[in-house]
C-alpha cells in the first residue's frame, strides 16, 4: 500500500511540473511565507542569518515545480531577502559583507535546486520504469507471480489470476506454496530458499513434470521459468507460469498413436505370414494359391484401409460389414443395433465377414440372383458381462455338398473369435449355412477379455 502511495505521489508531481502556472504559484506563495517566517523571527534571528527561512522555500519549490520553480523561488528570495533583511534594510544597496551573504544564497540555492533536480529525474526514471514493468508484467500472455524475499506473493497478473482462480486481493500476502501442489508444498519451501540464496534467470525443475495447484485443488501442468528483479525496491523473484496442459494432451494422443501403430504393423505382418502358411499348406495349384492369397493379402489391405481411415480409433460393425459385401448388399438382409469395435476386433470382424462372403459367393446363397443373406445383431445377456451376438443365414441358394472342416476359412471362422474369448458355430443345414458368432462386449469394445474360469 505504501508503494502504492508513493507512486501516486510521483505521478501527482509530475503533472504539477508539466503546469507551470501551479509551479510558479507554489515557488511565489513559499517563498512569501518564507519572508513572513523570517520577519516574525527578526528579533530572534537579527540580522545575521537573514536567508535562512527561505531555504526550505528554495527546497520545496524545486521539489513541485522543479527547475524553473526553483530558479524562480532563488530569485524572489534573493530580492525579499537582500531588500528586507539585509543591512542597510529597505534599500537596494549592498554593502561587503551583505554581498558576499546574497552570493552565498544564490550558490547554496543554486546547488540545492541542481540536486533536487537530479534526484527528480532519478525518481521520475524509476517511477516510468516500473510502470512500465507493471504494464509489461500485466500485458503478458502468460500467468506471472511475483513472489517476495520470504516466499510471500507480492504482486501477479490478470493471467494469473484466471489460471489459479484466485483474486489477485487473496493472493497478495500468502506464501507462494498455495499455488504448489499440496504433497510437494513442504518440500518446496527448502528449494525455494535456495534459489532465493543465490538467484539466478534459469527454468524451474528443468527436466521434471511440473504442475500448479488451482483454487479448487485441481492440478495442471506447467512450465515455470524464474527472474531476479527488484520490485518496490525489495528483491523479489519473477515466476512466469505457462499452462502446457493441451500440449501434454497432444504428446499423450501421439505416443498412443505411436504405439497402436507399431502394434498393428506387428500384428499385420505376423496375419500375411500365417495367411501365406495357411494358404499354401493345403495341396493347391499354384494358380488357386495365387488367387486365394491375392484375396485375402486384399482383404487386409481394405481392412487396414478403414482403420487407417478412423486413425487407430473406433469402427462401427455397419462400416465393416458394409465395407466386405460391397456390390452384393442387394441381397443382404442386415438388422439389429450397430456397435463400435475397437481396432483389433475390427480387424478379426473384417476376416470372418470377407469368408462368410467368399463361401456365399462361390458355394451358398449369393452364388444365385435369388439367393438372400440375413444378417442379424443382437446384445445378449451373458453369464458374466453382455454378449454381441451376430448371426448369418444364407437362404435361396444350392444345395451344399461335402465340405472341408479343415480349410483355413473354417479356422478364422471358428479360431479367430477366441482370441476375445468368444466362441462361433457353423450349421450346414439344407436350406443354407448358418453361422453364430458370440463375443464378450466388453472385448470388442474395451479390449477387456474376461478371465477363464478355472477348471
């Protein structure tokens, strides 16, 4: 509050010096009750010291009017002086030793006016500098507390204040360990001591995650940068707090990314070589492999495709399902409520829905214009979480003939779906295939397997 008043004062003398008609008033009237003082004290003082009472005049003239204010207060107490009080009195004659006293005056005065001067510009330079380092500390983007030599907060500014939700009236006066995160505030105390002991322009905790304590005890990350300054001419240290929670958000979102994508390259090469394996181990032409690998290295590709489409996220079962029957959705009957699947489930949905496909269109229902696919989808109840359950039925196709149990599309019918703890059945009846698929939402959704029961 004191700073606060003396700065007041500052501005308040420096606009009744930029007035020269209030300078000069000031100069006239001191120097007019310097004259009444020293004639009241005549008999005390004599003729002795006849220029004493106009000193203080001289002084406080400078000190409000400044240059001119002084010169001009020199002056009239010059002629007041040398006219009234020094002998012969009342006349305008001087004589040795009156002189030399109003020569003495003139130089006193004259060096009294030169200090104040000088002592005003260093004041007034000060006084602009730190308004200006008000303004400058106010006008920045970032959140700045200036903290006192015992710890205690002293000044911030209006970023400050919106970043720890505090009135800048509640902070000043509090120690700087209310904006610390509460299981560190002890320890600080000690760092801050001695940074205090020996400052110097670095950042805080270089090298270390760093948060800041709100008012309502919510923490957020923070860079904090630390500057020596003299404030109200008193050292005190400059924190300057930059809220860095959006960019830790982004580092969080890619090094998550990073990882996905470094699993499902894994993932991807390690499905091409048991594709291959599977593809070419079972007594085909090579032209047969060829196409068969051809289809499914394709499948994985569109698969990837999607996933890269929604950047490692979500995929909904409609997309997928969408994306394996392409042209022969005519003739896909498809019901039930649609469910976002995480990647890898995405990934085992597109395998099974391309076979069922492949064996439709070769073999069983789309392989005829008439032939019809239902699909449905259900939420089932299971015995320890929900269960989705998908069903496809194949109707108004040829009869099937003898089929292989051992092909690799009856394993990633049947084998991929355990990886999520889920199970699948295939039905061979006469009027069409029918597969079952049942999986663990929480599996395909949260990648949450559930715990196998011990035996």
């Amino acid at each position: 509050m004191f700073a606060e008043a003396a700065s007041s004062a500052l501005v308040t003398s420096m606009v009744t010096r930029q007035r020269p008609i209030v300078s000069y008033a000031v100069a006239i009237v001191s120097v007019l009750l310097a004259a009444v003082l020293r004639w009241l004290a005549g008999d005390w003082l004599g003729g002795s010291i006849p220029f004493l009472t106009f000193f203080p005049a001289v002084l406080v003239s400078a000190l409000v009017g400044g240059l001119w204010g002084g010169v001009l207060a020199t002056g009239l107490s010059a002629c007041i002086a040398g006219y009234f009080f020094l002998e012969p009195a009342s006349q305008w004659t001087l004589n040795l030793r009156g002189g030399i006293a109003l020569l003495g005056f003139i130089i006193v005065a004259a060096i009294i006016v030169l200090a104040v001067v000088l002592l005003r510009q260093a004041i007034d330079t000060i006084a602009v500098q730190e308004q200006n380092q008000r303004s400058l500390i106010e006008a920045a983007p970032n959140g700045i507390v200036v903290v006192g030599p015992h710890g205690v907060i002293v000044g911030l500014n209006a970023r400050a204040e919106a970043l720890f939700g505090y009135d800048r009236a509640e902070l000043i006066g509090k120690a700087v360990e209310v904006l610390v995160p509460e299981k560190i505030a002890a320890a600080h105390v000690g760092f801050r001591e001695h940074f205090q002991a020996a400052p110097e322009t670095r950042p805080m905790g270089a090298g270390r995650d760093l948060c800041a304590r709100c008012r309502d005890g919510r923490e957020f990350p923070v860079e904090i940068g630390l500057n020596p300054i003299n404030w109200e001419g008193r050292r005190a240290v400059l924190a300057t707090v930059t809220d860095i929670t959006e960019r830790k958000e982004h580092e969080e979102r890619q090094a998550i990314l990073a990882r996905e994508l470094e699993h499902r390259v894994g993932n991807m090469f390690a499905v091409i070589l048991a594709t291959i394996r599977r593809t070419l181990t079972r007594g085909r032409s090579i032209t047969e492999a060829e196409q068969i690998l051809t289809q499914r290295i394709q499948l994985l590709a569109d698969a990837h495709a999607v996933l890269s489409e929604s950047l490692f996220r979500e995929i909904s079962v409609d997309r997928l399902l969408a994306n394996s029957v392409g042209s022969f959705k005519d003739q896909l009957v498809s019901g039930g409520p649609d469910i976002p699947v995480i990647a890898k489930a995405a990934e085992a949905l597109s395998f099974i829905f391309h076979e069922l496909l492949t064996n439709a269109v070769k073999h069983g229902a789309l392989s005829r214009p008439a032939g019809i696919v239902f699909v449905t989808r259900e939420i089932e109840k299971g015995d320890e979480s929900p269960l989705f359950h998908f069903t496809w039925r194949e109707t108004g196709g040829p009869p099937i003939g003898v089929v292989s149990r051992n092909g690799f599309g009856t394993f990633i019918l049947l084998e991929f779906p355990k990886q999520f703890g889920g199970d699948a059945t295939l039905d061979y009846s006469p009027d069409g295939l029918i597969y079952n698929l049942r999986l663990p939402l929480e599996a395909i959704r949260n990648g949450v397997t559930p715990q196998a029961k011990p035996g």
